[in-house]
C-alpha cells in the first residue's frame, strides 16, 4: 500500500473515532488504541499533522475547551463535510481491504 493509503487508513480512523463526539488529540488516539485492542497506536507525530489536514479540508473543526484534567485543550469535531468524506473513505476501504484478503487468500 502507498502512502496515500496509509493516510488515507489514519484519516478514516480519525473520522470515525470523531463520529461518537467532539474528542481532543490524546482522546482519539487512545480511543483508537482501545478499540483495536491494542493493535493500533496513533503516534503524535502522525496524528497531529492528520488533525491539521482534516481542519485545513474542513472535514473537522475545532475550539479550544478544558479537558477532564482541567488543561486548555483543542477538541476536535466532525463537519457535514467531514460526515460525507468519512463514508467515501469507509466505503473506498471497504474496497482496499477486500482486494487484499483476496491477493492474501489466492496468491
């Protein structure tokens, strides 16, 4: 898989985790952590720049709120835009995913 792809995999994770409500940074990353069990790990130096990505898109928006420590933190939220992305991207990895069990179980 390409880069693109993989960017594309982090941006639909991000959407998805964002669907459930508005999440700061660390949130999403450990939501993602969780859910997976473990098997997937969102290090900041990827997260961030994705974040930035989806805000400068529009396919999310974000104000500066108290966290549940009490901290300034910058939550994230999903747009219209961003509703509609997260199904293209879904329905694309749906895709993606399909050809390689198929490349994995034939080959």
């Amino acid at each position: 898989m390409g880069k693109d792809q993989l960017q594309g995999a982090l941006d639909l994770l991000i959407l998805k985790t964002l669907q459930r409500g508005p999440m700061h940074g660390y949130g999403i990353a450990q939501r993602i952590q969780q859910i997976s069990e473990d098997a997937l790990r969102v290090e900041e130096g990827s997260l961030y720049p994705a974040l930035h990505r989806l805000e400068q898109q529009a396919s999310i928006a974000a104000d500066w709120r108290a966290s549940e420590a009490g901290r300034r933190a910058k939550f994230y939220r999903l747009t219209p835009a961003g509703r509609k992305q997260l199904a293209r991207e879904a329905e694309n990895w749906g895709r993606v995913s399909s050809a390689v069990e198929k490349v994995l179980r034939f080959a």
